[in-house]
C-alpha cells in the first residue's frame, strides 16, 4: 500500500512540475522587456508579445501581414536592432498565430480587427502608463490593417510607418498587371531569364481584364515566383538567415498557427472578398500622423507604386517616402541594416 | 499578402477551403473496425464472453503518459480504464488455434499540456468514453479510443479584457472548449505484472468551437497501465 500511495505522489509532484515551469514569469526589467501578455476584447484572446527597451516608454505596435500570419515574423536582425533603442509589440491578430477565442465568422471584420488594435494600446497604456507613447507599423496585409485603425482613430498613435502595405487591396489587381508587364520587359530587354519572363507575358496576357478572385489569387501566387526569379538573378538581395526566426518553430504551434491562418484567410478573402472591395485612398487624407513608407523597388506582392500613391495622398504634413533599391516584399529581411537604421532615425524624430 | 508568410504559410492558398470536422467519418470507421473484429461469424470461431470480477476496483487500471506534438506541445495524461466487457474469440487453424481476447473498456483521462517555449498554449482536458482493445496471445495489442465527452480548458499568461475604455486584468483568464477525440494505437500487455501494459496511442482531438471554427489537433500519447491488483497476488 505504501508503495502504491509513493507512486500516486510521484505522480502529483510531476504534474506540479509541469504547471510551476509553465507559470514561470518573465523579468519586468523595462530596459529588457520579453514578455507576453493576452488581449481579450470580443470573444479573442490576442497575444501581445512585448520585447525590448521599454524604458523610454516608446513602443512600436507592430502588425503582421496575411491575413492569418503571426506577431513574431518580424524577430530577426533588423528588428533585433530596434529592441536595443525602443519597445517593440509582436501581436497575434484575431484569428492568427497563437490567438484563440470563440465567436462566428460573420463577426469577423476588417473594422472589429482594427478595434483589436486600439484595445491593444489601451492594454499596453494600463501596463505601462497613460505616458507611453506608440507608433504604429504594418507590413503588407498589416498596411491594410493599420491603414484602417489609423483611420478609425489616431490618437493613441504618434507615428505610422507603412512597410511594403496594401492600402488599396482593390488596387493590387490592376497593379500586379502593370507591374508584371513592366518588370517582364525591362528584364527581357535586360537578357535576364526570357524564358521565364516570356511566360510571365503570355500569362498576362490571359488574365481577364476585369478583377476576379481566381486570377487575383493566381496573380499573387505568381508574384512570389516573380520575386524569387529576380533574386535569382541578383536584383534582390537573398534574405539573410535569422537564427531568431528559426526560433518561431517553438514558439508557435504549427498546426493550430496554420489553421488559424487558413481559417481567417478564408473568411476575410474568400468570404468577404476583402481584397476585391477594400480601398482606403480617399481616406488616406484623413490621416495626419507623421507617417513614414517604406517598399522594396521590385515588390511584386504590394507593387511600389501603392506606397508611392499612398505617400502622394497621406494627410500628414510630416511624411517620407523611403524605396529600397535591392529589396522585394519583405526589406527587412533583404536589408536589415538600412531598415532599422529608417525606423530608428524616423521614431527618434518623431518621439515626444 | 497572403503568402508574405515566411516560415510556413507557403502553401497557404486563397481558394483553399478551411478545414471541417470529420468527425462523422471517424465514427464510421470506428464502427467499421469493430464490426470487423466481431463480424467473422464462420463456424471455426467461437465467441465466449468472459467471467469479470464484480469488484470495481478489480475491473479498473490506471494509466500515465506522455501526451504532445514533441515540437510544440508536451504534457502528461492521467486515465483509468474500467474494463466493461471481454470476450475471447478463438479460431481454429491448421497448426493451433488462435485465442483473442476483445475489451470493451470505458475510459476517463485527465491532462495537462503546454508550450513551454511561448506560454501561449497551456491548458488542462479531461475526456471521457469508450476504448476497444484486442488483445493476442502475445500480449499485442491494438485500441481504438473514442471520447466523445472531452473539455479543455486553456490557461492564458497575464490578461487583459477591454469593454470600450474599460480595461481590466482577467484573474485566472483562461477558455473552455468542447473537446471530442479519438485515438488509435498499439501496445503491450503484461500479464500478472503492476505495470501491467504499454500503449502508444496518435489521438485526433477537435477544440471547437475555435476562432470561428473547429480546430483540429494531433497529439502523440506514449504510457504505462498500471493494475494495483496484480500486486496483491
């Protein structure tokens, strides 16, 4: 019996193990912020993943592209730079990476996400004090989003810095057309691969005139195949290899990370056809927050010519336009260095 | 856009459809691997139901064991097993004969996982149902589980919940969801021994109802039952 009793507290004394590791809390030091905290605001718990120097009080909101990608894509070396000088905020939006909750797909939409985002600044303001001061920053998908709650309301905000974002998701048809036509020519003038970009013709050539969800989706299937050629042939820099972002493989669980991705994808694109109806042009005035707008020169996903049009029609009085002359989509990754150095002289200027 | 994702979103695609339960074809295919197993009616078998002790705690073994996805999710899953029905099914064969032994077992487990890399993914489960186990004369064994009873409830890090400008911190934050599962696998019998068996189980559990749908999860269970009985003799 004795035995038997032994076994059963052997048992206890492991199952407490596990909760006590799981519970263990991070350091609140602000100089050295990395801790995650949930946001719950109508029926999703969101992760907010806070790291960084905290100590002037100055975070950046950060929104992840997609939909359905995580708050953590942004880790690595440019962003590894920008925690040295200023708090950064990784957030899982509704539906994404780690997020969870319980409502229906009818109830997701473009406005509730960006309410998510203002209830995530009202929870960092409660953590950290009503003096914090926030910039917000959306890449790609994450433009459309930030574009939204800069609109919706932008006060909490003291800057806005647009990276490779589509705030005119309705425009990206047209504009992947244009820019595939372009880019074709000037590389087959070039010598460079015409085979491929001869088929990149021809495939435009198909594509019915009129926006559709099958041809927008093949259009921006094809843009990735597009920038993947150009990096082959020397006019992207190769993305340099993040050891942090390998880290990603344990800090999101796969499986529910892609489903939770799939899932809100289907309900904005599909459902929704969001990227069919969605243009925040003619309310770009509206916005008058500092605003700074980076894109790689040969995005083929968000065309340069979205930032380019973005910047012509922000209200803000201060705004700059910043191209990367050897970056795609993703300039954070093909040139860390200039991208933080952008973000750190823009958030220094601007900070309060 | 969509396939911004850098790690592992590449074969994200618009026009995908998103995932749907199938939970109505697991069930059929439970029901299809049962009837197999009792559904050789020719002369050479013979199905005889056993003799069970009446006892409760003589019917009942305990179970502990590793449950996760190794990578992401670990913990550990606290069952017991009441053996409800057996039946030996013998066949004849040229060399010997063959003797199966078939349980119908009900099942209750209790669970705790985690990710301990990102805290975003802890919770505890408890599940209930029914387990059916065939058993060779080698002591092989091999169990479908279904658990139709299941809940899970998360354990979420320091949480704040926002009502218009209301802001407050939620104690024990946390959700409750209806969890289902089924698991197939393999083990080990030990006869006469308090470690009396070995299992490892692939389990298919559906937290619904999840971010506007139904989240599928696979988890790997590997353990040891225990029959506190076995001691005694």
């Amino acid at each position: 019996m004795k035995n038997e009793y032994l076994t059963y507290i052997k048992l206890t004394v492991l199952l407490i193990a596990f909760l006590s590791l799981a519970s263990c809390s991070n350091d609140d030091n602000p100089n050295n912020l990395d801790e995650t905290i949930f946001v719950r605001h109508k029926n999703a718990d969101m992760p907010a993943y806070i790291r960084g120097n905290g100590a002037e009080k100055v975070f950046l909101v950060t929104l992840h592209g997609g939909p359905g990608g995580g708050g953590l894509e942004f880790v690595g070396d440019a962003f590894n730079i920008i925690e040295d000088q200023y708090g950064v905020v990784y957030f899982d939006q509704r539906g994404s990476g780690m997020s969870q909750g319980s409502y229906t797909e009818e109830d997701v939409s473009l406005d509730l996400m960006a309410e998510d985002v203002l209830a995530l600044v009202k929870v960092l303001k409660r953590k950290y004090g009503n003096d914090s001061q926030f910039f917000l920053l959306g890449h790609s998908w994450g433009g459309t989003l930030g574009t939204a709650t800069l609109v919706k309301d932008q006060s909490d905000f003291i800057g806005w810095i647009e990276v490779d974002g589509a705030n005119n998701p309705a425009g990206l048809y047209d504009q992947y057309i244009e820019t595939f036509t372009i880019t074709a020519n000037a590389q087959i003038a070039l010598g460079n691969s015409v085979d491929f970009w001869e088929s990149i013709l021809e495939f435009v050539s198909k594509v019915d005139p009129i926006s559709n969800l099958d041809d927008f989706s093949e259009l921006n299937s094809r843009a990735f195949d597009l920038e993947e050629k150009l990096t082959d042939d020397g006019f992207i820099n190769n993305p340099v290899s993040n050891a942090d972002r390998k880290k990603l493989t344990f800090e999101y669980n796969a499986s529910t990370a892609i489903w939770n991705g799939r899932q809100i994808a289907t309900i904005l694109i599909d459902q929704q056809g969001l990227f069919q109806v969605t243009d925040f042009t003619s309310q770009l005035p509206e916005i008058t927050i500092p605003s700074l707008f980076i894109s790689g020169q040969y995005d083929m996903i968000v065309p340069v010519v979205s930032a380019q049009k973005a910047f012509e029609n922000i209200g803000s009085e201060v705004k700059e336009l910043q191209i990367f002359d050897r970056s795609g989509h993703s300039p954070l990754d093909t040139e860390p260095e200039r991208f933080a150095a952008e973000v750190l002289r823009f958030l220094e200027a601007n900070k309060q | 856009m969509t396939k911004n994702n850098y790690w592992y979103y590449h074969s994200l695609s618009f026009s995908s459809p998103s995932m749907k339960p199938k939970l109505s074809v697991i069930t059929v295919g439970l029901i299809f691997c049962i009837s197999i197993g009792f559904g050789q009616n020719e002369s050479k078998i013979k199905i005889q139901k056993s003799e069970l002790p009446q006892s409760f705690v003589k019917r009942a073994e305990y179970k502990v064991a590793y449950t996760g996805s190794i990578v992401w999710l670990n913990g550990i899953n606290l069952g017991s097993e009441y053996l409800w029905k057996e039946y030996l099914k013998s066949k004849k064969r040229r060399r010997g004969g063959r003797m199966n032994k078939h349980q119908f077992l009900l099942n209750a487990n209790l669970g705790f996982s985690t990710n301990f890399s990102s805290k975003t993914d802890t919770g505890i489960y408890t599940n209930a149902g029914l387990i059916w186990r065939r058993t060779n004369k080698k002591g092989k064994q091999f169990n479908i589980e279904f658990n139709p009873l299941g809940y899970y409830r998360s354990f979420l890090p320091e949480t704040f919940e926002v009502n218009g400008d209301n802001v407050e911190k939620v104690a024990l934050a946390g959700r409750g969801y209806y969890t289902p599962s089924i698991s197939v696998g393999i083990g080990k019998e030990r006869k006469g021994k308090v470690r009396s068996g070995s299992y490892f189980n692939v389990n298919y559990t559906l937290r619904t109802s999840y971010n506007g749908g139904n989240l599928p999860a696979w988890y790997l269970q590997y353990g040891f039952r225990f029959n506190f009985n076995n001691k005694k003799k």
